[in-house]
C-alpha cells in the first residue's frame, strides 16, 4: 500500500506543480567550456525542467531539444534586426531553414525579437518592431501565428521611475518604439517581457534596498507604497509591479508581465559581497516558492506569473565584472553549484532570513520508523527502476557495514534523492524517506552530495548481488505505476 501512497502523493505533486506560474531555465551559451548540447539537454531533464530560453536559433541545440516535451523559447538577436527589419525574404528564409525542419518536433512556443533593445551599444530600438511584424507575417504563412508567441525583452532600464511602484512610469524617450510594440503584444495577446535583477538594486544601494528585501526574506523590513499604501515583502514584487503601474498608464493594464530573466549571482568581485552561492539559492528557493505559490504581487493578488531564472551555467566569455560570468546553477562540468527545489513545495526550513542552515547541502536517509517491508520495497525500487548506483552497499565494498536494512536504504535513498534534483519528491520512499542537514557519510562510506560526482566506486568489476535487484514482478510493477501519475499530469499541464 505505501506505492499507492507514494504514486498517490506524486500525483499530487506533479499536478500541483503544474498549475501554478511557470518556471523555466535560461541556457546562455557565451563560454567556450560548456557540454554539447544534447548532454545539457540530458542535465535540463534530470532536473525535470520543463521551460527554457535560448538566445538564438543555433540548429544543434534546437534539434537537442527534439522529442522532449521541453518548451522552448528561442531569440533573435540585435545584431539580426537590421536585416530582419528590412525585407520580409530575410525573414521568410530564416524561418525556413532554422525554425520549420525542426518544429514541431522541437517545440518552440515563444521567439524574442531583440533583447533588452534599450541597453545596447549600437541604436538598434527603431528596428525592433518591423522587425517583430515581419516575423508574425512570415509565421503567418506557415500557419503558425497561433503557436509561436512573439515579444521583445527589455531591461528595467525602460523605465525612467520604477519607485515607489505605483509612480512606475516608462522613459518617454522610448515611446516612439514602446508605443507600438506594447499595440503589437495586445493584437497577438502576447506578454511584455522583462528581465528583473533584485541583485543590482542590492549591490548598487545596499544602504536604500536591504539583503533581506532583495533575498524574499520574511525577516524583511515592508516597503509601503505611500500612493496606494499597498505592502511589499521583497524587491522582486515591487519591480513587476513598476512595471505594472507603468504599462496602466499608457492604458496597456491587461498585457501580462513574463518574467524572461532573473536569478542571482554565486561569485563576484570583492566588493560584491552578495554575490555567494547561500544567497543565490536563497533568492532562486524563495522565487521558485513565490512563482508556484501564484502568490501574485501586492498590485495583482494571484496573478499567475511565469519566470525563467538565469542561469543554466556559468560563463566564462562574458565581460563586464567577475558575478557576470557566475549566474550559473552549474559548473560546466556539470555539478550543481547549490541545489534547487524546482518544485518550490520543500520544507520550509531551509532558511532562516538571508541565512542558510544547511548552506552545505541536504542528505535524504531512510527513516527510523519505516517499516522493513516498505524500506526494502523502496531500496529495491532505487537499485532497480530508480537507476541508483548500488555497488557501494555490496559486500566489501565501503557502505557495506553495518549490513542492515536501514544502512542500506540509506545510502540508496541519497544517491536517488541527490540525481534526481535533491527536492522532496525525491526523498519520499512512500514516507520513508526523510530529509536532513546532517552528512550521513562515516569513514570511507562517502554518501553522495548536491554538486559531488555521481558515483565514487567502480561498479564495472563488481559481482552483482541477486538480494538488492529487484524482481522482475516489483521492476514491472514499478515501472508502470510509476509512470502513470507522470502521464496524467502530462495530460492536465496541456
Ligand atoms: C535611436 O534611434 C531612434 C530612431 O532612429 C532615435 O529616434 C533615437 O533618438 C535614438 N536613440 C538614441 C539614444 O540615440
Ligand atoms: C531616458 O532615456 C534616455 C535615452 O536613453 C536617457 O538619456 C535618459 O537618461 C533616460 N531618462 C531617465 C530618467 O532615465
Ligand atoms: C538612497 O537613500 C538616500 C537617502 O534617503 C537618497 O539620497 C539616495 O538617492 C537613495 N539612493 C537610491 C539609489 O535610491
Ligand atoms: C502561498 O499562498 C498563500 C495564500 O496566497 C499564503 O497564505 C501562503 O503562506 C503561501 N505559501 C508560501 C509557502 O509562500
Ligand atoms: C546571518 O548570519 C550571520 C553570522 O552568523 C549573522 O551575523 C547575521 O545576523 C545573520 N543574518 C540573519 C538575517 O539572520
Ligand atoms: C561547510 O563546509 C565548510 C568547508 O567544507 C566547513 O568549514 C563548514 O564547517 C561547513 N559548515 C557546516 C554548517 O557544516
Ligand atoms: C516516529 O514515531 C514517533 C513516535 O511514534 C513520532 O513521534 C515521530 O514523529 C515519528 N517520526 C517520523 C519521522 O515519522
Ligand atoms: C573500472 O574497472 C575497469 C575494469 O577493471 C577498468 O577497465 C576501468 O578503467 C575502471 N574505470 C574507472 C573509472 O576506474
């Protein structure tokens, strides 16, 4: 019956999850270190991510994502306005041969024309939007105009007031492309994209915008809007709701807001003393939790919010101060720089105010009360379907002793719960398994952390041991129940 259970509570989960605002991933490629991109599309389904952003249309990392459910946002960049702005055979030819091979195979649902128009170098914001139409024009004719949603990102840099929120007002110097775009996202109900760094507002102001504001940290001090005397509990809200109060008064108040870029750094230069792998999981942990939670901000309760958090990996190419090229989540060698619970439903003690108790990760073991019956169900389910490297718990080997139950569902329960997004589903075990802070590693029995390298023995030469493989009956069993709440949710999130 703890099956039932356990399929039963991942049902919930996963339907849960869906229905909340969206969480998608950045993947930015300025690094000359990064794995191939069908090992990072690998990495992005390990951690069951289900939304990402791209900056390009580059053909090996669409044709990655083909057959994955993955929904990708692809980009065209700045330096392409010019010519897409001026004939529509550009832009005809540049669908044809880097978006219609491989959709819908590879399902591409958002494309960006520009980014952040407003920060760069070369003037290119006048091109934007003849830019943005000949792209609909040439979806349109592929009939895909209803698939594939157009935008444009932009910095907070558009705005020429962003505080308090309800004074949020854009640059009137924009106006001349702003005007028109914000027409074009309503004819096409598409959504005004913006990128939103709390960081910055921190590090350029520590003494007006504090850690705790900027990190969602309940220890926070509440900024009140004196115009509408609305409340805000951290910085993120108040930026949206800038936006918001900027899009009401030029009369756009139903466009929705889709946040295409935030996150935190984990390194920077000395002076960027907020810049630490504890705050960027702190910022990404109480992000993920607001965005599920369809919290909404303090000017649209409830609003459904869809964000992507920046970054994939850290960059080594780009310029600019040392936290630029480290807003990665992972090193390019792929192990975690700090765990994310991407389901934002964890217990809630992983925080306390900007601090991280378990700034050193979390181990999930077997726990005390667990029945034998359910905590041999759930080893043989991690050596078995679960893919868990169990060589470790066979006999002379390090995890061996002591040789019981408990032990050994232990150290399976981690390596499961550690390769599979270190989030609370994975510590489930139908209930038996338990999440804690304390490293249950002891002399040469190494339990696997957040960020550590997938297994530290050499399975290759090893006998394999009948006790621990599952039965064919259990594999079967598993497999399919197992499966099925995966398939349902599917069904519900479409
Ligand atoms: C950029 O170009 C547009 C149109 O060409 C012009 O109106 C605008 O003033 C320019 N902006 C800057 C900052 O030079
Ligand atoms: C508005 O934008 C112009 C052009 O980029 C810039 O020079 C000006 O400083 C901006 N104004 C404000 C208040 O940010
Ligand atoms: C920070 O606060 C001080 C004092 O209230 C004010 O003079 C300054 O303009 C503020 N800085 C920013 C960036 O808001
Ligand atoms: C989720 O939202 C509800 C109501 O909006 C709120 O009471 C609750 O505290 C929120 N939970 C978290 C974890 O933020
Ligand atoms: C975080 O920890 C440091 C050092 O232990 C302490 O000085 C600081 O007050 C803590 N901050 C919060 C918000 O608890
Ligand atoms: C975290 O790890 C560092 C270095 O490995 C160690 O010095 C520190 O004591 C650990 N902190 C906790 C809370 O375990
Ligand atoms: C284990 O059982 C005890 C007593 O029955 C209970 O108080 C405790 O909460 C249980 N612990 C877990 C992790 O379920
Ligand atoms: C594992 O053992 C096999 C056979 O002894 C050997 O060929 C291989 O190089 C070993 N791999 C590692 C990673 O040690």
């Amino acid at each position: 019956m703890a099956h039932v259970a356990f399929v039963a509570l991942l049902f919930l989960l996963l339907v849960g999850h869906c229905l909340g605002g969206k969480v998608g991933i950045c993947y930015g490629r300025n690094a000359d270190d990064l794995p191939a991109p069908d090992k990072v599309v690998q990495l992005i389904q390990q951690q069951s991510l289900k939304y990402v952003r791209i900056y390009d249309t580059n053909i090996d990392v669409i044709k990655a994502f083909a057959n994955t459910g993955v929904e990708l946002m692809v980009g065209v960049p700045n330096s392409d306005l010019l010519p897409f702005a001026q004939y529509q055979s550009n832009v005809d030819t540049w669908l044809k041969n880097s978006i219609l091979p491989y959709y819908p195979a590879t399902m591409i649902t958002y494309i960006t024309v520009g980014a952040e128009v407003t920060e760069s170098p070369v003037n290119v914001s006048a091109l934007v939007v003849p830019a943005m139409r000949n792209v609909h024009t040439a979806l349109k004719k592929a009939g895909l105009h209803k698939k594939i949603t157009i935008s444009s990102t932009h910095s907070l840099g558009i705005l020429s007031r962003s505080f308090p929120p309800s004074a949020g007002a854009f640059n009137s110097s924009y106006a001349y492309f702003l005007k028109p775009m914000l027409e074009f996202l309503v004819e096409n109900q598409a959504p005004f994209m913006v990128d939103l760094y709390p960081y910055y507002a921190y590090q350029n102001s520590p003494s007006n915008v504090s850690l705790n504001y900027a990190l969602f940290s309940p220890q926070s001090q509440d900024v009140i809007d004196p115009n509408t005397g609305l409340v805000y509990t951290n910085m993120f809200d108040a930026q949206i709701d800038s936006i918001f109060f900027a899009l009401m008064a030029l009369n756009f108040k139903t466009l929705k807001i889709m946040v295409t870029e935030t996150g935190w750094p984990n390194k920077g230069a000395a002076k960027e003393t907020g810049a630490t792998p504890d705050n960027a999981q702190t910022y990404n942990t109480n992000l993920i939790r607001h965005v599920v939670n369809d919290s909404g901000t303090p000017a649209k309760p409830g609003e459904e919010i869809d964000v992507y958090i920046f970054s994939l990996f850290n960059e080594n190419r780009k310029p600019g101060i040392e936290s630029e090229r480290n807003w990665g989540l992972f090193f390019p060698d792929q192990s975690s720089i700090y765990s994310l619970d991407w389901t934002g439903r964890g217990n809630v003690d992983i925080m306390t105010g900007g601090n991280i108790t378990n700034a050193n990760g979390t181990w999930c073991v077997a726990s005390a009360n667990a029945s034998e019956t359910d905590l041999q169900n759930g080893l043989n389910w991690a050596c078995g379907p679960g893919n868990v490297d169990c060589s470790a718990i066979q006999p002379s080997q390090p995890c061996y002793q002591p040789d019981t139950l408990a032990s050994h569902a232990s150290y399976a329960f981690n390596s499961y719960y550690q390769q599979n997004g270190a989030n609370d589903v994975a510590c489930d075990f139908g209930g038996t398994g338990v999440r804690t802070t304390k490293d249950p590693s002891y002399d040469t029995c190494v339990y696997m952390a957040a960020g550590s390298k997938m297994s530290t023995t050499n399975s290759s030469n090893l006998p394999v041991q009948s006790g621990f493989s599952p039965s064919r009956f259990d594999k079967n069993f598993y497999l399919l129940f197992s499966m099925l709440p995966i398939m349902i949710a599917a069904c519900i999130c479409h």
